[in-house]
C-alpha cells in the first residue's frame, strides 16, 4: 500500500514554527479526536494488520508453490493494474453511494479473494484473482484519506494522520515478526505441516483478521462530505502553469515510484533467494526496518526545514539509489541487511516530501485533480516495471536486476533535479522557513 503509506508524511512538519505537541503524545488530551475517528482507526487496524502480514507472506507462499520470479512479477503486476483500473470508477462510486458502503464491500471482498488467492496453485488463476484483488484493494484507497479528512477537522487532523500511520507500523512490524516465528512454533507444539500448509494458514488466518474490521464498521456513521471550494471542478480551470508543471512532474514522480514499488514487491524474495536467509530472520529485518521507518518519519520535518523541501527530496533520492547501487554489487549477507535498512529508510523519507512538493505548487481547487493524475500514473508505470523486474531476475540474476534499478532510480533523481528543483529557487533561512510553512500547509487530497 505503498501510497496511502506517503500520505503519513503529509502533515504539520516545522520544527521551529510549530508547536512541538504534534509528535508529542501529550497531543491526544489536547487536540480531541471525535469518536467518529476512533471507530474509523479501529477499523483500519484490523485491515492493515491482516493485510501486512499478508503481503509479507504471500512471495514466500508462491516460492513454495515453484513460482519463479517472472511469475511472481506478472502477479504482483496484475494486483497493480487491478488497482489502477478500479480507481476511477471507485472514485464514482463513492461519491454516488457515499464512503460507507463502500468501505463494507471492500472489507469483504478484498479478504475474500485474498482466501481464494490462497487455495488455487495454477498461474493464470493468481494472475486472474490478483487483478481482481487489485480492483477491491482500491475501494481502500478511495475511502481511507477521504473518511479521515471528513472526520477531524484542522486542528487535528494532523495529529489523526500521524496516530493512525504509526499504529499502523507497528501492528505491521508485530504481525510479520509473529507470523514469521510461528512456523517453528507449531512445529514444537508438534503439528507436522509442510511449509506451503502452513503459511496458506496463516494467510488465511490473516484475511480473517482484516474482515474483523467489519465489526467497528457497523458503528461507523458515514461522515458528510465537504463540498469543493467554487471553481474546483472542469478543464476548463486548469491553468497553463499546473498543467505545465504536471508535465514535468509526473514523470520522476512515476519513475521513482515505480522503482521503489518493483523493488519492494520482490525485497523478501531477494533475502530468502539471493541472501539465504530464514524466514524468521526475514521477519525480523522487515521489523527492523519499519521501526526505522517509523523513526525516519519522526526526523523527516527537521531534515526538510533543514536542507528546503525540494533539495532534501533530492538528497533522499541520490541516498537511495546509492544504497541500490552498492546491494547489487555486495554478497555479503550482513552488509546487504544493512544497505536493504538503507534503502528503506530513505526511500521512506522522499516519499511525503514529494507529495507535498506536488501539493505545494498546485492551487488547492486543483490538488484533487493532481493527486488523482499522480496516483494513476504511478500505478501504470509500477505494473509495467514490476512485471518486467521479474523476468529481468529470471534471465539474469538479482545483482544485475538492482544496478539497472540503480539506475533508474538516479534518473528519476536527476529528472526531479533538472525539471523540478530549479523551478522554485531556495536561498537563506528566510526561504527555508517558506519551505516549512509549506510543508504544514500541505493538506492531502489523494
């Protein structure tokens, strides 16, 4: 869920012009949070605790059944392009029928076919689940920011945003270091299972996690929706200049996206096949490295009021595709680990800072528009590559799969420099305080 997953970047972040209550507990006492929101956040507790465990698991529940890397590039690409074909129409829907509803159907069906997905073995019918696992996936992405955005208001929503990410990490570093031990754990308890069995339960067992949101869902009210600002629909609004800056936006936006989104989708493969590591042990680098996500993101406003919110983007750019540089070229198995934390942290950090770049230069009647176009593009260009990162692994081999995901990854660097940097010029603290105000004005729409 790599995109609801930047949106946690997209709140107050000055360290010196703001209160420093936002990354303080002490916050929750002070800026109340309805009771709306926290039925909402039990319900997305259960849905990304089950669905973490599930996506970590579910590569190396396919390795066990023979797929090889090309096929599981072709299914993850599957899962994606689901994704991008539901949006638009979700995006309809919701607004026919409201958020509510739409978020019970997609509390049932996507943990549904995520059982499915489970029990049938052949290609083409993962291939066929995935894109259809893809097209309820969206109805989340749809309904998530909207429904939390309709139930805080300014004061709070920052706070309300941070909570629910947060949460949300951890519960997930939780899920996968449990769900990683408990294979040997049922061995010692004595239950003999091969190990295909035994995760096709605990990816079910995680599905039926994820459908317990429904149980808070039924005291949820579907919050009302906030008409647009006058002039925020139609062509015909859209000034030269956004469209203009679009241009040059979207594509190191979908480029760097899309890289990081391939590399992710094949990160726990590459540690048990290219590194040899247990799965226990995997869990505990994901674990790892969400911890240092989750402390990233505590550092990132210090780091963009520091550096300006552009030329830290870039930073965290050039870092992380150093990191990619130097996993492709290393076999050791400690060091890698380490590069792997690297990479993720710092891809970690560029994310928000893009979004709210894109935000920043962009009215607020047209961020809607924006975000939507953003979103889209990165889903094709994600699909395309992940699929293609597979078959890249099969015919050569993960080291020269990461120096060509190095690559790219500096290209979408260098392209974020050359057209994105140089259209906003940042010079002196008075302009990195400019910078800062942006980034708290930044409110997401995606």
């Amino acid at each position: 869920m790599e995109q609801l997953n930047d949106a946690a970047g997209l709140a107050e972040v000055s360290a010196a012009d703001v209160d420093p209550s936002i990354i303080v507990p002490a916050t929750l006492t002070r800026k109340k949070l309805g009771r709306g929101f926290w039925v909402f956040f039990a319900v997305a507790f259960f849905f990304d605790l089950g669905f973490a465990v599930y996506f970590f698991l579910f590569n190396l529940y396919l390795l066990d059944l023979h797929f090889n890397e090309r096929s599981l590039g072709l299914v993850g690409g599957a899962l994606t392009l689901g994704s991008v074909v539901g949006t638009l129409p979700a995006g309809w829907l919701g607004r026919k029928l409201g958020l509510r509803p739409l978020l019970a159907f997609c509390l049932v069906s996507a943990p549904i076919l995520g059982i499915a997905r489970a029990l049938v073995f052949a290609e083409w019918e993962h291939i066929g689940l995935a894109f259809m696992a893809g097209l309820a996936m969206c109805l989340w992405g749809v309904c998530f920011l909207p429904m939390v955005a309709a139930l805080t208001d300014e004061e709070n929503r920052a706070t309300a945003f941070g909570l629910i990410f947060s949460v949300s990490i951890g519960s997930s570093a939780v899920g996968e270091l449990v769900c990683s031990y408990l294979p040997h754990w049922l061995a010692v308890a004595g239950f003999a299972l091969q190990a295909a069995e035994t995760k096709r339960g605990i990816l079910i067992a995680a599905c039926c996690v994820a459908m317990a949101g429904l149980i808070p869902w039924f005291l949820l009210r579907d919050p009302s929706q906030k008409s647009d600002p006058p002039g925020a629909s139609g062509a015909g609004k859209r000034t030269r200049e956004v469209n203009g800056f679009l241009v040059r936006f979207l594509p190191a936006m979908a480029l760097w996206s899309a890289v990081a989104g391939a590399f992710a989708s094949f990160s726990n493969v590459y540690l048990s096949k290219s590194l040899h590591i247990p799965l226990p042990q995997i869990g505990l680098v994901f674990s790892a490295a969400q911890v240092l996500q989750l402390c990233v993101g505590l550092m990132t406003p210090l780091f963009f009021r520091w550096l300006s919110l552009e030329r830290g983007v870039l930073v965290a750019q050039v870092s992380s595709a150093i990191a990619l540089g130097l996993l492709a070229g290393t076999k050791d198995r400690g060091l890698a680990i380490g590069l792997f934390l690297s990479f993720s942290a710092t891809q970690w950090m560029s994310s928000p800072g893009l979004y709210n770049v894109l935000m920043s230069r962009v009215p607020p009647q047209e961020r809607g528009w924006a975000s939507a176009a953003t979103l889209f593009c990165n889903a094709v260009v994600q699909s395309g590559l992940t699929a293609c990162a597979g078959i890249l692994i099969v015919r050569f081999d993960y080291s020269r799969t990461l120096a060509g995901a190095c690559g790219l990854a500096a290209m979408a660097a260098l392209l974020f420099a050359i057209f994105v940097v140089p259209a906003r010029t940042w010079v002196g603290k008075g302009n990195r305080r400019q910078a800062a105000k942006v980034f708290n004005s930044g409110e997401s729409t995606l």
